[in-house]
C-alpha cells in the first residue's frame, strides 16, 4: 500500500510517499480503507520534533491522526461495527492507503469523506480547551486565530452554549467569523484596543501561535484564564498549554450529535493527493485558513 512517512526531522522535504506493508486492526481497532485524512498542526509539529512529549514516535514514521473511510478489519474484543461502515476517527499513520483506528464513530448522514476527516481532533481540542479555560454561559470568549479548524468548531460550539464569542483572523475572513456567530476583527496593529471596544474579555483561548500570550493575559488580567494549544512558550507567561487529547470517543459522539443536528458545520479548504502532503503541511504551517485541510486517498 501506498503511506506518507518521513525517517528524519525536519521541513516538508523530508516526507515521502512509499510503498508500506499493509497494518492490521489489534484488540479494541479497526481498519479502514482511507477515503480521506485530515491535516492537522501537529502531523507537521511532529514532523519537526516538537510535542513528541505528549505524543512519543519512532522513526521511520508515517504521519496523521485523522481519518475517514470505509471499515475493512475488525479487531478482537470490537463489538458494534461491521465491515463496510463508513466511519471517522483517530488512529496512526492515516495518511495511507490503509489505516488503523482506535477511536471511531459512524460517519453523519450528509458527509462526505472529505468533511468527516475534518473533525476528529478539531472538535476534540474545541470541546477540551471550552472546558479547561472555564467559561460559562453569558460569558465574553476572545478566541485569537478563530478562522480554523479548531476556531470554526469552537466559534460554533460556544454559540450553542450561549457564550459571547470574539474572534480575530485575517481580513479576508472576517464575514466568515460573523457568519459563525461570533464578532470580528483582524489582528493587525491597534488589535487589543479593537477587542477592548467590543467587550470585557471573560477568558482567551490562543489557536494560531502568533505570539499574542501575553496580550491575551493583559485583555483577561488573569493567566488562568488563557489557554493555548500553538504557543509551546505559553508557560513561561503562567498560560496553560494544552497539548494532551481527552478522549476521542466522547468527543466524536458529541461531535455526531452536533453535526446531526446541524449545529456544527467546518467547511474544507482545500485538498491534496497523498503526493502532495508536503505542500498541505506548508499550508497548514502558514495558517489563515478558513476551516480545514484534507488529503483525499
């Protein structure tokens, strides 16, 4: 079969797409044919040789976490999925052909492949970072970088538990902030007296990276009240960096229960081949989407 791997650190250049032996589904996984895998900042963080604390690999290793697709092997002790379901989830190396998968859940009516692929970790991180930062109902949540992945899920998911969202993106996607339901305004120079007009900020949440921490600890007053999941120096300002996934299971059933009822929609940007990783993770480095990339198998 045919799987993106890379046997060193490094820049883009470093993955290949190669011929690879097939995996096979262990106790409590599945196998899927993969129709699509999601891109995610932390295939290219891995790819680099960052937060290999919260997730160890060893090299040569494929790279992905999300996938879409079409079950073809069941593991021992899986009850409750038959051969041929089309499913999404979390597994390893799902930039291939073929995939394993240890969280899962049937796809939503409606979805594409490409969709699908979409949510997994996305929504997981939504729901995981609305919890850790606390706020609650009624509440004012400035989410910086809000126009991706994580930020259309959590501009949607915050709407529907009534708290007030602001977000900041580029110029060319602030209609599609509002569009979610959030207020809007770009992050270039004079941002934080911007956010400031809009409201008092309750609790921040930092998506892009962008070395805006400590801005977002003044615009709260207090470091606790700031999570990020891009900025690995977030600690030193007393910020919480959240790089430990909860659990994929839970958060894939909430994920269907939302999408099933149309309150949750993230739309794909863009699609890539399996040759074309390279330049998806160069995207994905360089931010400013509005929702998600995929690779298309």
């Amino acid at each position: 079969m045919k799987k993106v791997s890379f046997a060193e650190f490094g820049g883009p250049e470093v993955l290949r797409l190669i011929d690879a032996e097939e995996p096979h589904a262990g106790p409590g996984q599945i196998r899927v044919a993969v129709r699509a895998a999601g891109v995610n900042p932390v295939d290219w963080r891995l790819r680099e040789g960052q937060v290999l604390g919260a997730h160890p690999l060893e090299l040569p290793s494929g790279v992905g976490l999300d996938a879409a697709g079409v079950v073809d092997e069941i593991g021992p002790r899986v009850r409750g999925v038959a051969l041929g379901d089309r499913v999404f989830g979390e597994g390893a190396s799902t930039y291939a052909e073929l995939a394993v998968l240890w969280a899962w859940a049937p796809m939503p009516e409606g979805l594409t492949f490409a969709e699908a692929a979409g949510y997994p970790s996305v929504v997981e991180t939504a729901l995981r970072v609305l919890r850790e930062v606390g706020v609650r109902p009624g509440q004012t949540l400035l989410v910086s970088g809000a126009s991706g992945g994580v930020g259309s899920a959590v501009l949607q998911i915050a709407r529907e538990r009534g708290i007030k969202v602001i977000g900041t993106a580029g110029a060319a996607n602030q209609e599609y902030l509002r569009a979610l339901g959030a207020l809007a305004t770009t992050y270039d120079e004079g941002w934080t007296a911007r956010v400031r007009s809009l409201g008092e900020i309750d609790a921040a949440l930092d998506l892009a990276g962008s070395g805006v921490v400590p801005e977002l600890v003044g615009l709260t007053g207090d470091p606790r009240r700031v999570v990020s999941i891009a900025d690995l120096d977030a600690p030193a300002f007393g910020v919480r960096f959240s790089g430990t996934a909860g659990s994929m299971t839970d958060a894939l059933a909430e994920a269907v229960e939302l999408i099933a009822g149309g309150r949750l929609h993230i739309p794909v940007e863009k699609s890539y081949s399996l040759a074309e990783a390279a330049q998806a993770h160069s995207d994905s480095r360089a931010g400013h989407a509005r929702g998600r990339r995929v690779i298309l198998v």
